[in-house]
C-alpha cells in the first residue's frame, strides 16, 4: 500500500513540475505594420471604327460562307480593333451581335429598306495567326479566335467584314448594303 502511495506522490509531484515550467513561460506578442495601397482596375481602352464602307462589289465577286474565305475575288474591307492600356497577357474575344438574317442566321442581316441587294447578308471573319485561313464570327452566337494582350497591354484583332451570299442555291441580285451590328470584346 505504501508502494501505491509513493507512486501516487511522485506522479503528482511530477506533474505539478511541468506545470510549473509552463506557468514560467509567457507568450510573446509582436507589433507589425501592414502598409499597401487598393488601386482602380486599370480598363483596357478599344478604339474601333464606327463605320465600314464597301467599294463597290460585283455580284460574281461575293463570297460565301461554305467558301471558308470573307471574299471570293473582292478583299472586303478590314475592321480593326485596337486594345491598348490593359493588363499584360489578358485574353480577349469578339462578339458581333444584331439582327441575323433569315436565309443565314450565321450572318447580319441587310438593313430592311427599299433597294436593298437580295440573298445577301454582312459576315465578319478572323484571321488564323500566320495563316491564310479564316473563321466565321457567328452573328449573336459565335466569337472569334482568343486574343491575348502583349507584355506592352496592347492588343491588335483585325476583322475582316464582307458583303456574303446567304445560300448558295440562290442567285445574288445587286442593290445597296447596308447593315447595323454591334461589335462586342469579351474580356475573359
């Protein structure tokens, strides 16, 4: 029983030991200064036309969409969008949005007035980098290839806009062209 009882002592004196070495030591706590700044969002700025003008185009120069090509013997005009001021390496798209025409809803319809070509419709298309093919910016649905912002934040997209047949089993019959779109940069 004394062999308990000595155990039972040393156990607690032990234990009362340890506390106390925990009871000595004290936490530390340090002051530190935090300092920075909260800066705007720097927006990119886009400067892009505001109109596209087509020289005049013979009926056997527009080009279709099953072409793969904006043109078939016309270059179309080009739209350029410049993106400057933006964050180095940001991605952008290109959205063209309006009224898709009723023969090719891929297209922007022609303007609904008196004297208006027929069985044509306005395309917008990019270009593969380096390459000489083309991709179809599909009116309210598509957009164009990923565009990334240089090391500079700028950024140069050119679209080339065209006069397109809307289906190829109907004969284009010559008149004005005119068309109303939005141009959309999609920041991604």
């Amino acid at each position: 029983m004394n062999k308990k009882i000595l155990v039972l002592s040393l156990a607690m004196a032990f234990s009362s030991l340890a506390g106390v070495s925990h009871a000595a030591q004290e936490a530390s706590v340090s002051d530190i200064t935090l300092t920075g700044h909260v800066i705007d969002y720097a927006a990119c700025e886009i400067d892009a036309p505001s109109s596209v003008t087509f020289d005049d185009i013979s009926i056997y120069d527009i080009g279709t969409v099953e072409s793969g090509k904006p043109y078939k013997n016309n270059p179309g005009a080009v739209y350029d969008i410049t993106l400057t001021k933006c964050p180095a390496g940001q991605t952008v798209s290109v959205s063209i949005l309006g009224t898709a025409d009723g023969e090719n809803s891929s297209l922007i319809a022609l303007d609904d007035v008196p004297g208006s070509a027929q069985h044509v419709a306005v395309s917008f298309w990019d270009e593969v980098l380096l390459t000489q093919e083309h991709v179809l910016i599909k009116a309210n649905s598509g957009s164009s290839l990923v565009h990334t912002t240089e090391s500079s934040g700028s950024s140069h997209i050119p679209l080339y806009v065209a006069p397109t047949q809307t289906v190829s089993t109907q004969s284009v019959i010559s008149g004005t062209i005119s068309a109303t779109t939005n141009v959309k940069v999609n920041f991604l």
